[in-house]
C-alpha cells in the first residue's frame, strides 16, 4: 500500500540528509522520483544536505497545487515512481492534502520531511496537517543535542546568539551563520524556556553577576 510518511524533528537532525539517501536508493533500482522542496538553505530548486549532498528539485510556490503538478508531469509522459517533499513545514495545509490526495489516487508514496514546531514551539501548518494526515509519523532518531549536551527537542531563533521569541514565524535562516544574522539553534525545552543559548550560556559562565540568574 502507498504511504504518506512524515519524517519530522528539529532542525539539524538530518531531515535532508535522509531524503537524500531514500531518493539516492530508489533511482539505485532504476525509479524516479519527483522532489519537491522549498527555501532550501542551497537555493531555490535544490535539496541539499548539511554534509554537503545536493540534487535538483522542484520549487513548491504559494498556491501551487502539487497534485495537479503531479497529473500534468504524468499526462506529459513524465514519470514519478514515489515523491519526496523537503521542508514540508514550509507547505501550505492544503498542500499537504494534495500529497495524500497523491498517495490515495496515483498511487504513488510520498515521503515528506520537515521541522515539526517554529522557534516559539508551536507546530508549523503543514506540519500540523501532516501529523492529521500521514499514514506513518517518523521522528528521526539522528538526535541534534543542545549546547548542554541533552537530547535537543525545539528550535530557537537568535540573532546575535541571542534567543528571540517575537517575529514572522517563517524567517529563512541556518544553524551556521554571521554574528548578527537570523540563525537558528536547537535546544533541550529546558533551556528553550530559560531563553539560554550556547552564546548566552558561555556570557553568563564569563560574567555571572552582570546576568541575571534565573531561578526555574
Ligand atoms: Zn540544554
């Protein structure tokens, strides 16, 4: 039976690197998949790994339907065996009710990756529609770990290192990053809720009295 199989986690737990594997060992047995992705950290219209792995994809744009997509690329004597959706979390609801729609009426599985909750640990849209949906929820067990070493379960925005707790909730940024960009960081819930990034921790360990300490 076709499947809909949402792999989920922080960021930096190896989503892509895992879609990249899937896509790498079906094309081994001569299938063809279609990938779409959006605001991938190499650019629009690429999948691409942290560990420096990238293949093409197609750019999923506001409004698209990927199920019409779908039917057009077949229609046109294009093929698709399975589909790979990467940063899901990015996809609008129905979108993701496209994918199902792909599972159930073409057959096909759709395997799709994505951050399960924003930097203020709320669940994405279409994440949320894919936890509703999916036949599988797969929570990568390549586990990122906080600055403190414990198993890191939510993502924090910073800028300047500094957790931030206000904004849009979808701001392209990366794990690496520039001092004052937007990045990102991933953090155990105990330290998500004491707002204690890696930056701040190490300015607090150098210059104890200068911030405040929490209590909780
Ligand atoms: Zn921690």
């Amino acid at each position: 039976m076709p499947e809909l199989v949402f792999f989920c986690g922080t960021m930096d737990c190896g989503k892509s690197t895992l879609a990249l594997q899937i896509e790498h060992n079906r094309s081994a047995r001569g299938l063809q998949g279609m990938i779409y992705s959006r605001d991938d950290r190499a650019g629009e219209g690429k999948l691409s790994s942290r560990l420096g792995l990238v293949t093409d994809a197609v750019e999923v744009g506001d409004g698209q339907d990927l199920y019409s997509h779908l039917v057009d690329h077949l229609s046109q004597g294009g093929r698709a065996d399975y589909v790979i959706a990467d940063e899901a979390q990015f996809l609008a609801p129905e979108q993701i009710d496209q994918l199902a729609r792909v599972v159930d009426d073409l057959s096909l599985d759709v395997y799709a990756f994505g951050i399960t909750t924003d930097f203020r640990s709320k669940l994405f849209p279409g994440s949320q529609r894919l936890v509703e949906l999916a036949d599988r929820v797969e929570v990568l067990q390549v586990e990122a770990l906080c600055w403190c070493g414990a198993r890191a379960t939510h993502n924090a925005r910073t800028i300047g290192g500094v957790m931030v707790v206000e904004g849009a909730q979808v701001v392209v940024g990366d794990v690496t990053h520039s001092a004052d960009e937007v990045g990102y960081e991933v953090l155990c819930r105990r330290h998500h809720r004491r707002r204690m990034t890696a930056a701040t921790s190490r300015a607090a360990a150098l210059s104890p009295d200068v911030l405040p300490v929490t209590s909780a």
